[in-house]
C-alpha cells in the first residue's frame, strides 16, 4: 500500500508508492554519447571556444578547475537590479550571475571518477566564487548545481557545475528558512540536528556515515535513490567548511555516488547544494542573525530515473516508488 509521508526536511508532502515501479517507461535510457571530444568547449585546449575566463586554479601543466560565464546565462552581472511596475506585474532587470565550473580539464562523463585531489579543487573553487560574489550585497541567494546528463538537463556530456547567483530569494526556500526557523523558536535547537540524531538512532535510511557527516535517503525522498549528505554539526554554509573536512565530505560523496551507479548502473542525475541567503536584505532580516543555530549546508543528489508527469507539476507533490528505507539498505550493500 502507498503512504503520505511529510518530509520534515523539506516541508512538503511525499507519496510512497511500490506498485508503481512496474510500469512501464518508468527508467529512461542515459544518455551515452560522449560527443565529438574534438568540439567540446570545456577540454584543454580549447579554451577559445568559451567565453573570457573569470577564473582557474592552475598548477605545472596547466589549469585544473576553470570557470567562465555560462554562454547562454540566464541572469547578467552587467543588469540593473530594481522592480518597476509593468501594469498589473512588476518586473526587473535579469541582475544576477551565471557561471560555469568546468570540474576538469579531461573529458571526464562522471563526476565520481575524478581523483579525490581534483574533487578537492572542484570544491576550493566554488567557495572562491562564493566568496567573491558575496561582495555584491546585491546578491542575496546562490544556487550550486550539476546537471549530470541528458535526463537531468544537461547539454553537454564533460562534468560541470553551475553556479547562479540571485538577488532575490526563490519563495519555495524563502518559506524553507521560515520552516526551519519557526523549528528552532519552538523547540530551541535545529531540524537539522533534530533529523541527524533520529537518522542515526534509527539507522534504517542511513547510506554511510563518517566522523563529520551523515549519508542518509530523506524519510520523504522526492524520488528513488535520493540522498542527502549532511554535516552532524553546525556547519551553516559551505564557506564554513574548513580544508581539514575537505577529503571526509568528498570520500562520502565520491561513496554515494560509486554505490548509486553500483545499483541503478545507467542513470543521470542533479547534485546541488542547499545554501542559506548569504545577504540580509527585506526578505531575510527576520530570520537572518540566527542562520548559524539553525541552519546546515547540505548536498542533495537527485537520480533522474523516472519521469515527473502532471501530478507533480500541478502540485508539487512527488510520487516515489521506492522507499527509502529499501533505497538505502540498497546502497549500504554497494559500499560494504
């Protein structure tokens, strides 16, 4: 029988439901191509094919992380930041940032095959641009994010990282910060801390745990296989983590991953990682001085094995055909 669950994560509703993994259509096929290497703008050597460079982290043979506007951006740090009316709406410049973080020079297809030292860089560099951005108090919220593969949205097969930086809030993470803030006035500590001890004490959703960090499938996983990866202390942001967490965080993510492609083998899917508002502005200024007691940066990885239909969209309500509890005894046998 399918369940309702709500996910105290997310603060959304959740239905589990088995029966649906026979039907059919359910796992579209990855995609394979490799495409022409010869024509891929994020290979080395072919450095003119992208836009001007906005920054890399180099050694002796050359760069090893790159980072470039996105050719198609979405936002522009060139715009002009300011609603006006436009009749009934309101609307404003597209201000913001697009960049791309180009994982590797090689042309790597899988994010858990780079070395732990090139994972290393990887996550040196978007805290680089975190930091750098930052100092744009008009940039208020910034999504970090990888499309890995065609089912997941991406367009070009060599791993990258997105990173799109806001001057306003997204409303479904604006409420998150009320959710998780209202959480720690009622009960004086986080839902964080809340959902790491009880995942911990119940340890049937558990992936993999470390010193610093709990691999573990939501109670309410928005999909099949998904996996959040979580610091067990106050680490509010991914600025806050420090290099000596660098290589535990990376070796669980690098875990995960190696385990999911273990059991699903084909698959594509979103990684990205939940930041809180890095500017107080009128959105934030209620909540924002207390970000550190009760909010954690975490990673979400997404597998992209099922396709979303109607129901989701009009309401926002996934349907997951396997529960998480089966999910992670899955994985935990792929990582023993």
């Amino acid at each position: 029988m399918s369940e309702i669950r709500y996910d105290l994560l997310r603060n959304e509703n959740v239905i589990i439901a088995p029966s649906r993994l026979t039907r059919p259509n359910l796992y579209p096929t990855e995609n394979e191509k490799t495409s022409n290497i010869t024509l891929c703008p994020f290979c080395r050597g072919h450095e003119d094919m992208t836009p001007k460079e906005i920054y890399s982290l180099k050694d002796n043979s050359g760069w090893r992380v790159r980072v470039v506007p996105n050719l198609y951006k979405a936002l522009e740090i060139e715009g002009y930041y300011g609603f006006k009316e436009d009749g009934l709406y309101e609307k404003s410049d597209g201000f913001g940032a697009h960049e791309i973080i180009i994982d590797t020079p090689n042309h790597e297809l899988f994010f858990e095959n780079l070395e732990i030292l090139q994972m290393k860089n990887w996550i040196k560099v978007i805290k680089q641009r975190v930091c750098d951005l930052q100092k744009d108090i008009r940039l208020t919220y910034f999504s970090i994010f990888k499309n890995q593969g065609q089912n997941s949205g991406a367009t070009l097969p060599h791993i990258h990282t997105q990173l799109i930086a806001m001057p306003v809030m997204p409303k479904n993470i604006l409420s998150l910060m009320y959710h998780y803030y209202d959480y720690y006035r009622y009960h004086g500590r986080s839902v964080f801390e809340d959902i790491i001890n009880y995942e911990k004490e119940q340890n049937i959703r558990t992936v993999c745990e470390s010193e610093y960090f709990l691999a573990f499938c939501p109670y309410g996983s928005m999909s099949a296989f998904e996996v959040v990866i979580m610091p067990k202390t106050g680490i509010s942001s991914i600025c806050q983590l420090q290099e000596d967490m660098y290589e535990e965080f990376l070796k669980t993510v690098k875990k995960v991953l190696q385990a999911l492609r273990l059991q699903i083998d084909k698959f594509d899917y979103n990684l990205y990682i939940q930041n809180p508002p890095f500017q107080k502005n009128y959105e934030s200024e209620n909540f924002f001085d207390n970000i550190q007691n009760f909010y954690r940066f975490h990673m979400v990885i997404t597998p992209r094995i099922y396709k979303t239909g109607g129901f989701e969209i009009q309401t926002n309500t996934h349907i997951n055909p396997l529960s998480p509890e089966n999910a992670a005894e899955f994985l935990r046998e792929s990582i023993k």
